[in-house]
C-alpha cells in the first residue's frame, strides 16, 4: 500500500517526490549519473514512445480487475506525460 499516493517517485530526487519534470530525470540520472549522452537518452526516450502500446496492451489482457487496469492506465499516461 502506497502511503502518500501524491508521491510521484518513492526516493527524493534531489529533495523532490513529486512535481517533477523531464529535465530533472535528464540531468540527474541520465547526465550526472549514468553519463549519457544526449544522443543516447533521445534514443531511450523514442524506445520509450513506442514500447507504449505494448505496455497498454500487457495491461489489458492482464488479470487485474477493471478498476486496477485503469489505475495502472492513468498513471502511464501521467508518467509518459512527463517526457
């Protein structure tokens, strides 16, 4: 059970739980961290974008009930909306 579900990550990223953007995953863990490139994390973020409809596919023929399907829906949609 999530215990504040306004959380949008569970660890801070760099002192923020939610309200983040796309620029504080890019420059923190994709630049600081892991030492991407630019080139690279387009690349990833593309592979992200298509991988999409499988994932909406995985979640449609899975067993969880309808209100859980749609739960796991919206909070695809709002991750995704982040990039």
């Amino acid at each position: 059970m999530i215990e504040d579900p306004d959380k949008e990550i569970a660890l801070t990223l760099k002192g923020k739980k939610r309200n983040l953007k796309a620029s504080d995953f890019m420059d923190y863990y994709a630049k600081e961290r892991l030492k991407l490139n630019n080139k690279t994390i387009e690349l990833i973020l593309e592979q992200m974008q298509k991988g999409t409809t499988k994932w909406k596919e995985l979640i449609e023929i899975s067993f969880l009930s309808d209100d859980m399907k749609e739960r796991y829906f919206n909070t695809l949609e709002s991750r995704l909306n982040i990039f």
